[in-house]
C-alpha cells in the first residue's frame, strides 16, 4: 500500500494492533533544543524503506497534531503543523540504528505538550513495533524581582509595597515575607496581578498593604516550582530611614546628628592648635637672644678676585682669576 500523504496515514492508527505505551518526561528551557527520545529498546538494524515514523502531540479531548513524520516511498511533505515546521527533525542515519528520537529546536511555552512517537513496519503488514510518549515541561527564568517601597514621609497608618518580575515560565507563586523572623505574611495583605506576555511567558506584579509599624523589613519572593527556583528582594522601611524606588536615602531627622558631630570635631581642632601656639611661645621665652656681633665675626671676610683681560683673547672672554 502506499501512502500519499499523513492524512491517510491516520487513517491506518484504529486498525493497528494496540502495543505497550512508554511514558517519560522531559524538562526544558524557553529558547534551548531538546530531544524527545524513542529508542526500539532491542539492538537492530532498521530498512529505512520498510518504516513509517511518526509524531504527534497527544492530548486527550483535542485533536492531534502533526509534528513531523517520516514516510518510507513518499516524497509529499509538508503536512506537519506551522509551529513545528523547520524546528523538528528526525535523524535517518539514527532511525537505521533504532533510534526515532525528535529533536526539536527553539523550545517555546507554546511546546509543553505530550508528543507521541508511533513507528511501525511495512514488512510486518504495519505492524506498530513503538509506541513512545513524552511530556515536555517547559520553563523559563523570572527576573529579579523589583519593589518599589514608599517614597516619602506619609500620615497614612498603611504601608504599601509593590513587586515586579517578568519573562517566566510556568505561573509563579509570590509569597512576602517578615525579615524579623522570616516567616510567610499572610495572603489576605497581598494582592497579585498574573499575566501572559506577548511572547508566551508569565509578568506578575503584587502589591502587600501592611500596617504602619517603627521598623519594617520585608522581602518579595518569586517560586518557580519547575526550576525549584526562589527569588527574592528585601526591602526596608524604619522611621531613621526613607526608602525610595532605588534604594534607601538619609532622614531629615539625622541631619542635625551630623552637624553636632562635625561642630564637637572643629572644637576639639581649635583646642589643639591653642595649645601648640602657647607652647611655641613659651619656648621662645626661655630661650636666651643671640648677640648680631657674634654672627657677624663667625663669618670670614668676604674677597673678591680681579679678573685681567688678554689682549689676544676675544671681548668678552673670561681667561682666569687673580
């Protein structure tokens, strides 16, 4: 029988004698290749004219989808779905050595499907020798995680804190967390904004409501359970310190400190310098005055040499000292 084209080869999938399902899993990033395995689990080598290869993604209640497939004897092609066309492959010299694997490239969200690897023989009257099926679990890592804390002094009895992360994959949990003690705030003070981005993948943003206390130091956490993946970033609000969106700046209230403590440090200055001037004087005092005389006779007698000019030499030129 040949077959023109993979619609018809599905036809052939109720007829065929049913065989054991192998289950696996595999977990892969946004953006990576991965392979999806079927191996014939015997040692044998494969006539690549008597295969038919074929994979589908395999959810129950939803029509299937090819992915690609491989037709001993027909050219057609191009029947596989547009997501996966130029992304899968499937490896002849390794089909000949059993193995059918799928590799897939560009793994995006939209990937994280069960695929289904059927492989049957024209010799044995298509007969299905494997049957694989693999689940894809894609991720994608969250980004650190943004709080943005009060600004400014505020009358308000209630804290408000707002957290950002975005680009992951699958849906996080956020938790905010007392860094006094470290332990879990409770839900009812958050409220959580999730959703999908143009490119597939998860944005959250949450914002905690807490009371007014003298200090508070809390952190925003992001779960990605998939990756086993906890991010977190702590912010402080105490009444010493303002905290701004880009960190924390000094209180007004501090200001008045640093200037007590440069004016004590410009007295202690003035103190010392008083001190080393009184003592130069006293020095000075004590000292007795030296008589000018005695400097004067300390020093020899200054003299000064002549200098003769020679009728041969050019004007100008000194030729020797008296």
């Amino acid at each position: 029988m040949r077959l023109t084209s993979a619609g018809m080869f599905l036809l052939l999938f109720s007829a065929l004698q049913a065989t054991d399902v192998q289950e696996k899993e595999v977990r892969a990033l946004v953006g990576s290749d991965v392979e999806l395995s079927c191996v014939f689990p015997e040692r044998h080598s494969f006539d690549l004219n008597d295969l038919y290869v074929y994979w589908q993604t395999s959810v129950v209640g939803t029509p299937k989808t090819v992915v690609t497939y491989y037709l001993s004897g027909n050219s057609s092609a191009g029947h596989e779905d547009n997501r996966y066309r130029d992304r899968a492959r499937l490896s002849l010299e390794s089909m000949k050595r059993g193995d059918f694997s799928l590799h897939l490239h560009n793994i995006t969200p939209q990937d994280e499907q069960r695929f289904n690897c059927l492989v049957f023989r024209k010799s044995l009257e298509l007969e299905k020798i494997l049957d694989v099926v693999v689940t894809l679990h894609v991720a994608a890592n969250y980004s650190m995680p943004v709080v943005r804390a009060p600004s400014g002094p505020s009358e308000n009895e209630e804290l408000t804190f707002t957290c950002t992360s975005v680009n992951g994959y699958p849906r996080p949990n956020v938790y905010w967390i007392n860094r006094t003690d470290n332990s879990l705030l409770n839900e009812t003070l958050q409220n959580n904004t999730v959703s999908l981005n143009a490119h597939g993948l998860y944005d959250v943003v949450s914002v905690l409501t807490i009371r007014r206390t003298p200090s508070v130091n809390v952190g925003c956490c992001i779960e990605n359970v998939l990756l086993h993946q906890n991010l977190t970033t702590i912010s402080t609000q105490a009444e010493t310190v303002t905290g701004t969106e880009y960190g924390i700046t000094e209180s007004q209230a501090d200001a008045p400190k640093k200037q007590g403590a440069v004016l004590s440090a410009l007295i202690v200055l003035g103190v010392v310098v008083a001190v080393a001037v009184a003592t130069g004087w006293v020095c000075r005092s004590r000292c007795p005055p030296q008589d000018p005389r005695r400097s004067w006779a300390a020093r020899p007698e200054q003299t000064f040499s002549s200098t003769v000019s020679d009728e041969n030499s050019p004007p100008g030129a000194w030729t020797g000292f008296l």
